[in-house]
C-alpha cells in the first residue's frame, strides 16, 4: 500500500529545494544521498591538471564560474583554452569583450575558431547581461564568457559627468543581473564564466586589501571561483618567453575546494598543455621520474622534459593513452 502521506511530503520536499535553487543556485540544497558529482555534467577546462581539481572534469553546466586575479595574470588565457576545448567538442561559445579587447591573433594561437564563435561588443553593463540572461534563456549557447566585470559599466554612469559619482551603480547592476541569469540557468545547461579583476580598498590598515570588481553579488551567485596569480617568469638566457601561473579553486559547489595547480604559460602560445600532462602523469605515478629519467612500465622512454615533450609530439598513440589515462579517478 502507498503511503500517500508520504509521497505528499516528499513532493512537498521537492519544491522547496527547487525554490532554493532557483533563488540561490543550483548546488544550494539537495538530499545528501542523492548528492553526487557524477552527476553534475561538464566541460573539460582544456587544461588537464584544472580538470582534475575542479573534481568534475571540467566547468560544470548550468552555473556560474569567476575566473579571477591581478592584471596579466593569466584569467583570458584560462578562459580562451575552455573556448578552444568546447568548440573541439562542436559547443556553441560566446564571448562578450566589453573591454575591445580580445587578441585575434592570440586566439588563434590558442586554438579558437574566430569564425564560429559569437562575438558581442555591448555598448552597456546592462545591454551586455541582458545578451547573457538572453543567451542563457535560449539555451542554445553551451559557453558564455563575460571578459570583464570591471567593464561592465551602467548606463548611468556612463551618461553621467565626469565629476559625478555614481556609489555602488556597478554592483546594484551586478545585483539585478545576477538575480536574473541564476534564474534562467535553472532550465539552462550553459556555462557562464565570468573573468574579473582585483583592486585594493582604499585605507585597508589590516588584512586582505585586495577585493573583485561588481560587488559582493557574483562571489555568492557563482558555483566555482577561481583565483590566477603569477608565479615567476621564464627566461630564455636574459629574454622573458612566459610565466608560470598559479590557478586556485577557492569556491567549489561540486567538488573540493582550495586545491591548486602551477601551469606553465608561453607568450604568444598560451598554456603548455604538453607539459602539464606530462606533471599529472608523474603526480599520479603514470610516468615514473628517477633523477632526469622518465619512464613508463619500468621502461625508459626519455632523458629531461624536452626529450620527453618530443617523443610524446611523436607518438601521437602513446600521447592519447597517457592523456586519457591521467583522466581516469
């Protein structure tokens, strides 16, 4: 026999979670037995090592991510690799450059399609998250990329003078669109990443100075924060040729937070996906590294990463095996 009681108050259990999801996003509440990040779907990062330490593989679908850090750090970098794997996935990306921005050239190096990828140049802080709320309402977007927060200006500053100031415009508009895009992503599977700056308060005596752009909003609303600070520069003889990057999951709905992992970026090429295989497979014990030796099996295979970078280049088969092995839990 049914127990009709039951089922009523089950179902009555089932809304009130749906309502907390809707109001403050999906993740917020959910049956501890049920939850589990097998099921939260994804996008691979294109970057192997952030993958794994988002802990599903990739950025999830239907939330908001915020990617971000000190200028030049890394953030459009990170975020143009993600474009690249989702278009090699034949996802649907946008990207909305507020600040005119985007590097063509870099792009292309980094592998992105520039002529099937949207691209919107919004005039305002509103018209630009409008273009996102309606992106994520069709449904028919799999990416979103807002670069950046910072230039998300609201119409009322914009049409203000010089000398007026406008208190908190920014973040009542971050407030109202965020609201907005939370609702529509419910009954959406798009990913929405939005890239941000830091800037120091002012008269900060103690503590933490530094704070993101947009107002307290987006770090409440977003599933995933990622945070990308320079670590130290690489140098050929006396000559810059990158940096390495450090990227820091520092909020995590779907996964373990505080983790980390150091990517090497090159100018001009982006992030040496070559290279950060090679690390997760020797951090996960895939590849074997004695002294300058790596090995695979018990078996030798190269002296030094370079030697290794070029025997991977040509072993395109081998290069898979171990690219899909360090994907394994």
């Amino acid at each position: 026999m049914i127990n009709t009681n039951m089922t009523n108050n089950q179902d009555s259990l089932n809304n009130v979670i749906l309502e907390m999801e809707k109001k403050y996003g999906k993740g917020s509440a959910v049956f501890l037995g049920a939850k589990s990040n097998n099921s939260v779907e994804s996008v691979s990062t294109g970057i192997p090592s952030l993958d794994n330490i988002i802990g599903v593989k990739g950025y999830p679908k239907g939330r908001i991510v915020e990617i971000y850090g000190p200028e030049s750090s890394g953030k459009t970098t990170i975020a143009l690799h993600a474009v690249t794997q989702a278009q090699k996935e034949d996802k649907v990306v946008a990207y909305i450059d507020l600040e005119n921005a985007l590097d063509p050239k870099y792009a292309q190096a980094i592998g992105v399609d520039l002529q099937n990828m949207i691209i919107a140049q919004p005039n305002s802080g509103e018209q630009a998250l409008d273009i996102v709320e309606h992106l994520v309402k069709n449904n028919q977007v799999d990416l979103v990329i807002i670069d950046s927060v910072a230039a998300l200006v609201p119409v009322v500053e914009l049409e203000s003078n010089m000398e007026d100031q406008q208190m908190g415009a920014q973040a009542r508009l971050m407030s109202r669109g965020l609201r907005k895009i939370n609702a529509a992503l419910a009954n959406s599977k798009t990913i929405v990443i939005f890239i941000n700056q830091l800037r120091d308060k002012i008269g900060i005596m103690f503590g933490n100075p530094e704070v993101t752009s947009g107002g307290k909003a987006l770090k409440y609303y977003s599933s995933l924060r990622i945070d990308v600070r320079k670590d130290k520069s690489i140098k050929d003889v006396e000559l810059v040729t990158g940096n390495y990057i450090k990227a820091k999951i520092v909020k995590n709905k779907v996964g373990i937070p505080f983790l980390s992992t150091t990517l090497r970026v090159n100018y001009g090429e982006g992030v040496d996906i070559l290279e950060d295989i090679i690390n997760e497979a020797v951090t996960k014990k895939i590849l074997v590294k004695k002294g300058s030796w790596f090995s695979y099996m018990d078996k030798n295979i190269a002296q030094g990463i370079d030697r290794l970078k070029e025997y991977l280049n040509n072993d395109q088969e081998f290069k898979n095996k171990i690219n899909q092995e360090i994907k394994c839990d």
